[in-house]
C-alpha cells in the first residue's frame, strides 16, 4: 500500500462527514438533495478504497468552498445519466472546488514525491465527471490542481477553477484590435471572458445578456450591451455598419440568428470568414441537451459542428458566413489554471460571483444554489462555502 505523509497531530480526519446527498435523478431539488445535519457520509480515504495505480495523482482536501456548473445540474437530471451519471444513488455532487490539503500520497504515477503538501490551500477542478466534492472533504486530482495564492479566497478559487479557465483559453483566439461580441456575457464564462477580451488587446467588447447594465459596469467593463429580451442584437445598426471580427458564442443560437439574417437580406455584424470573421462556440445552439446514445452526442455536437466549419471554410458560405470552430476543450493539466490564478492574485481578473451567493452549507443554501444554477441565468458563478476554516 502507497503510504501516505502523517497528518499534524492536532488535525484528525473523522471516518465520517456532512456531504450533500442527491438521491435520485431529477430536477425538484426539495425531493432529491439534502445536506444532512450531521455526518452520515463515509470520509474520503486515501490508500483503502482504491488500488495504489489509482489514487497516486490523489489529494484528499478539506472542502472550503465549490462551484456549480451546468454539468452539475445536467448530471442531477438525469439527461446525460449513461455517461456522466453517479455509479450509485445517493450521491455527492459537485466538481469545481477549493479548500486545504489533508492528505497526500508520497508516490505518484511518474514517481517521486506529490507536488502539494498538508496545508496547502488548491483549487481543483472535476475530471471526467462532476462529482464528489460538495462534502466536508475530497478527493481532487492533482493533474487539474494547483496552489491558491494568498490574496485569492477560497469562494473566488472556486469560481475561478473551470470557468475562468475556459476563458483564459478561449481568449487566446481573440487577436489585438478585434472587435468582439460575446453572447452569453453575463454567465460564469462570459463574466470572466468580457475580461480577458479586454486584456487580449481587443478594441472593442460588447455582450449580449439579460442584464445589460451588469454587463458595462466593473469589472465587466464591456462597451455596449444588450438585453437579448428587448433588443434583436442581430439588428443594432451600429454593428451592421462595423461588424464584429468575432463572435463568441457561449449561450447557443447565434448561429442560427446568423443565418436567418443573411437569408432575410440583412446585413451582418460580424465579418465573413473571407474577411478572416470568426464565430467561436463552446455550446451547441440549445444548451439544455439531453444525450442517451452515442448517436444523441454525435447528431448534437460532432454533425452540426463539423458541418459548419467546413461551409464557412469553402464555397459560397465563406463570403457571407464568419469562419465557424467549436471550441470546446479543458486540458487535462493544470497549466491553464496556474495562469488564471495568477491573473487573478494580480487583479488582472476579478473571480465574478453571482449576488445571490455565497450560499450557505446547509440543505436549504445547497438547494437555492443548483435551482438558480438549474435556471441558466445566472450572474457569474454559483458558489456554495462549505468552511472557513483556515
């Protein structure tokens, strides 16, 4: 067995924890997830559940906050259950997470010592699905982990973890002095991205989100906006009259709208792929998708995808379509993660929290969170603080 480095003598780790509990797929959260009193759920351990090949890139952490993310609402219910489903019921939900190492095994895949040690405070995010870290403690993997700097919170760390990283990643496609539309602005990624954009060197921002005044206020700081509720934004005439180098995508539909308009005649706002316009989507155009069978995934993600990106890259298309990519792809490294933490302990990205949050560790606070996460209209990330214990 893989031995593991002793923990302080005035820390113990309990054989059981409080832990979020969802009990069956489904979208009432009062019927299905709880937070029970008092700890009924077995603690995570290192080294007795798994074979050492397993848990050699694991830390197990004392959970100080966790982020939601449509996953974890998705995973709850039930539409993706044959892939991203729980092994069993009731299970713990949760993937993005922050909080501070308790245990470390002194071996890893590649040999030598683990990179953390106790005490660390990490922010991790889920690997392969969203599951098991809205509890007491975790189990993170240390491929997707990496140091919180110390003028970071816990709550932010969290925030920051996948979505922030999604927009670091996706703005390193936007090129110094491009105009940029964001649609979907006012979301976890979207808040982070109207950042980063600005960053990147672009010389123009706008967004595209219900609260459009949230949108041009710090530390958004977008140049124009629009309430897709009241306003076509596929029909502002000043993006008519200069369109966009590029349109990013992260609500799905765009593409649609877009072809709509070129079919009505109407003039685009953003650039054709011939003039080197881009549209770039991490989504497909309904983001609520339910997928059972493999041919679900590929009639939703890889068709449509594949389709556009080779017409708006030949024939007709490329002289009135922008250049279509899907760009969906987390690395399974923390590389990226180490870059927007360090960003963020430079204020040069502010971690974006929806105003309803925190929300509290408690079976009511847990249930608000996955209904507003449920409700795809949320203001920056939904954050749950589980401690704060330092």
């Amino acid at each position: 067995m893989t031995s593991i480095h002793a923990q302080p003598v005035s820390f113990q780790i309990p054989p059981k924890m409080r832990a979020a509990q969802c009990t069956d797929y489904g979208t009432n959260v009062e019927q299905i997830l709880s937070v029970p009193q008092e700890g009924t759920v077995d603690t995570p351990r290192l080294g007795i559940d798994k074979p050492p090949a397993a848990f050699k890139n694991e830390i197990l952490i004392k959970v100080q906050a966790v982020a939601l993310a449509p996953g974890d609402a998705r995973v709850m219910s039930g539409k993706t259950r044959e892939f991203q489903g729980p092994p069993q019921f009731p299970y713990t939900p949760g993937g993005d997470v922050c909080g501070i190492v308790v245990a470390v095994p002194e071996e890893t895949k590649k040999g030598g010592q683990c990179k953390f040690s106790v005490g660390d405070r990490v922010a991790a995010r889920f690997m392969n699905k969203p599951l098991g870290m809205l509890g007491e403690y975790a189990l993170c993997n240390t491929d997707v982990c990496d140091v919180v700097p110390q003028n970071v919170s816990s709550e932010d760390a969290a925030a920051l973890v996948s979505s922030a990283v999604v927009a670091v990643l996706i703005a390193d496609r936007i090129r110094e002095g491009d105009r940029v539309l964001i649609y979907g602005a006012g979301g976890g990624v979207g808040s982070h991205l109207c950042q980063m954009a600005r960053l990147q060197g672009a010389s123009y921002v706008a967004g595209v989100g219900r609260d459009s005044e949230r949108l041009m206020e710090a530390p958004l700081y977008c140049d124009y906006a629009v309430d897709y509720t009241k306003t076509d934004p596929f029909s502002v005439k000043e993006w008519c009259d200069k369109p966009f180098d590029v349109i990013i995508d992260l609500a799905g539909g765009a593409w649609p709208a877009l072809l709509q308009h070129r079919s009505s005649g109407h003039p685009s706002i953003v650039k054709s792929a011939k003039s080197k316009g881009r549209y770039l989507t991490i989504t497909p155009d309904n983001p609520v998708f339910e997928i059972h069978k493999m041919r679900d995934f590929f009639k939703i993600f890889l068709f449509p995808s594949l389709g556009r990106a080779i017409s708006s890259r030949i024939g007709l298309s490329r002289a009135s379509m922008p250049k279509y990519s899907y760009v969906l792809a987390l690395p399974e490294t923390s590389e990226a993660l180490t870059r927007t933490l360090a960003l963020a302990s430079e204020n040069k990205l502010i971690a974006c929290i929806d105003e309803q949050g925190p929300f509290p560790f408690t079976s009511d606070g847990v249930r608000r969170a996955f209904e507003l996460q449920a409700s795809y209209h949320t203001k920056g990330k939904v954050v749950i603080t589980v401690s704060s214990d330092k």
